[in-house]
C-alpha cells in the first residue's frame, strides 16, 4: 500500500510558495529524509527547472518509490557517508524533531559540506524559541517525542542557528509556517 501523511498533504502549498522564491535559480535540489515521498511527488512538477533528488533510510525507500521514480530515490542516512549528488540545494521537513541531536549535528555537517559556496538550505519543522515552545500543541507534540524517544524532541531555533553558523551556514531567512511550524532558509 502506498504510504500516505496527512500533514504532507496539509504543508505542502504554503512550503511551495517560499520554495518557489528560494529555489528559482537552484538546479539540484537533495531532499533529505523524504519520508513518504508525497513532498518529492508534489514539489518536482511544481518546481520542473530543478531535478529533485529524494533520499531516505534504506527501509523507507520501497514508499518512496510508490510516489518517484524519475530520478529513484537514493540511501542518505546521516550517520554514514553521504552520497555525492551535486546538488546546489537541499530541503529537509520534519526530520531534526525525530533525529538524536548528534544525528542534527551531522545532518548539518554533511548539508554544509554538500553544498558549493552561495548553496541553500530549506529546513521545516517546528521549533521552539528562546528554550520556550511557541503553542501549547507544540509541547503538546514535544512531550510526546521526549516520551518516545528521549534523545529526539522539538530542537531550539538558537541551537539550530549556532550549529548552522560553526558549519558554515547563515541563516537568510525565518518563515512563519501553518500549524506553528517554521521553514528556515540557510545559505552556505
């Protein structure tokens, strides 16, 4: 059965809109941590100028498969050597929450080391503030992380931003997101 996210099909519209304005000039775009593969499935046509390039866990790739085939989804896990796919960008939703934060800490890593010189980076999630979550459905969901796994949880917008800033990252943009979510824009 193909796999199917309801919050894929909620975000993916208001996502679009500002990577429609952030990717216009990109060719290569790595998703990382594609999921499901409905965002790939969706962004690629709307986005026809790039080449879209899905990657997961190897496990997740059979879905994946069932929403792209043109370019197949390829193995990119955090915590092993990184494929070489010359992308000029990368987009990554939902994935630092569900990452230990040595596993947020290579993601960033292998994205600054990806990327060539004025590169982009698109991350969406939810994040809290200041060491404060921004809604109650946020420590809502935080709570919920922590309590499945204690190493994953909502990450902190200064922590993001300070790991960026060590690996070569500068942070271009914050964008206000549906459902108190964020769509951070770092550019290399």
């Amino acid at each position: 059965m193909k796999p199917f996210s309801e919050p894929s099909e909620r975000n993916r519209a208001p996502i679009l809109a500002v990577l429609k304005r952030v990717l216009r000039d990109r060719k290569h775009v790595l998703e990382i941590g594609s999921g499901t593969g409905q965002h790939a499935a969706y962004f690629a046509p709307e986005l026809p100028h790039l080449v879209w390039q899905a990657s997961d866990v190897a496990e997740n790739l059979p879905g994946i498969r069932e929403w792209v085939s043109d370019p197949p989804p390829i193995e990119l896990d955090v915590g092993k050597p990184w494929p070489s796919v010359g992308a000029d960008a990368v987009f990554s939703a939902n994935t630092c929450h569900i990452m230990s934060w040595p596993q947020v800490e290579r993601l960033f890593t292998g994205v600054a080391s990806s990327l060539p010189a004025g590169g982009v980076f698109a991350l969406y999630g939810p994040f809290n503030y200041h060491g404060k979550h921004t809604s109650d459905s946020n420590a809502r969901f935080d709570a919920m992380l922590r309590a499945r796994d204690p190493l994953s949880g909502l990450r902190d917008y200064d922590d993001i931003a300070a790991l960026a800033s060590r690996v070569g990252l500068t942070l271009a943009e914050d964008n206000a997101m549906p459902a108190n979510n964020r769509l951070l824009v770092f550019q290399k």
